[in-house]
C-alpha cells in the first residue's frame, strides 16, 4: 500500500477584530511562539494580530476577506501601547462617520469601524436601511478621508454579518455562534426547517440577525 503524505501543517493567526482567524504559509512551528503578539503585513496593510494555533489543513470555513502575506516582528512593548489607542480612534470615527451620514442625508447606518494597526486605513461597515436602495457614497468616502486623515474603504454587510461583527447572546443563551466560533454563516433554507417538523416562527427559528438560525442546519440531515 502506497504511504500517504500528511496535509501540510500552516500557521494560523487572530486578528486584532471580530476575531478573525487566518492562515498563514512559509513559516515552521518551532520557529514561532504560539499565543504571542505579531505584526503582520496583510494585503489591506499593517495589521496587529496573535498567533493562534497550527493547523494541518485549512479548514473551508476560515476568512478568506484578509491574505497575510508575512510576520513582520514580534510586537514591541510600544506596539502594545499603540494597539490601546485604537479603540478610541475607532469610537471617534463612528461617531464622525454618523454626523457625516447625516449630513449627506444618505439613508444607511454605520455599524462598526475598524482601524488598521499602522491607522492609515480604516474600514467602515455599513448596511443600507430597510427597503431603501443602496446609495451612491463616493462623497461620503472622500469628506470620511479628509476628516479623519485615513484612507476609508465603505464596505456594506449584510444582517448575518452585522451579527457576527456586533456579537451577542441567542435564544440558547449563548454567545452568537457566528461570533464566537462560526467563521463563516451557514445557508439555512425554509425546506431545511420543514424537514426537522419544526414551524417557521420569528422567535423560535430567527436569530438576532432575522434569518433563520444558522444552528438548525447543525442537526439536519442532508
């Protein structure tokens, strides 16, 4: 019997924000410190992150949003410092980005702002309001920048992401699969229910994002 070659081990690393994790090639596990701060050079720009495990396939449901390209250094008792400010400047934005959103009279919310490490770029995740239809921003990004000094990338996001990025508890009285572990939202179908014999119900098969519960395709059998 032919010998089978073991799946290539890769590292995988946690982003500083709604606990991304990613994988990264090229390095060997002996040479790195599990568990220690990085700074990492991503294809956004220069990002603070914490190397979380090594795995030995990558699994399918990891984000695919963010490419790490390289470790950069071990982050430095002043990169520490630096990462305590970034909270402060992404409050400060959100509330700069919603005065703006109003002035512009544009009919969208800003749900998060996420600055990177080097706070160069900054990501604004937005989500358009109910019925309305999704707005031209090209103004919005441009008097964005010019305020708070940063290139900004206006990205909208969809309710299943809006809940995976603000967190929070679900009817079982746990924290949010897609925030606390489900790197990717499950595609639940109305068929997918129906099948288990349960009825569609806002308050028994939703969660907090209104869509059906990515958890009911958890036990259904295909």
């Amino acid at each position: 019997m032919a010998e089978t070659s073991s799946p290539k081990k890769v590292m995988a690393i946690r982003l500083r924000r709604f606990g991304r994790i990613c994988p990264i090639t090229g390095y060997k596990e002996e040479n790195l410190r599990v568990g220690s701060p990085v700074i990492i050079q991503t294809d956004r720009g220069v990002e603070y992150g914490e190397i979380s495990s090594f795995l030995r396939e990558i699994p399918k449901t990891f984000w695919r949003d963010v490419k790490l390209k390289k470790v950069m250094r071990y982050a430095t008792a002043e990169d520490l410092r630096k990462l305590e400010t970034l909270s402060n400047l992404e409050a400060n934005a959100k509330k700069i980005a919603a005065e703006k959103v109003r002035e512009h009279e544009l009919p969208i919310k800003i749900v998060e702002i996420e600055y990177l490490f080097d706070t160069n770029y900054v990501m604004v995740y937005y989500k358009v309001e109910e019925n309305k239809k999704a707005p031209n921003l090209r103004d919005l990004g441009r008097d964005l920048s010019t305020t708070i000094k940063a290139h900004v990338d206006l990205q909208q996001i969809s309710p299943r992401d809006e809940a995976r990025i603000l967190g929070g508890l679900g009817p079982c009285g746990r924290q949010l699969c897609c925030s606390a572990w489900l790197n990717k939202p499950k595609h639940v179908t109305v068929k997918m229910v129906k099948d288990q014999g349960l009825a569609i119900s806002p308050t028994k098969t939703s969660g907090i994002c209104g869509r059906l519960m990515c958890c009911l395709e958890y036990e259904y059998e295909k």
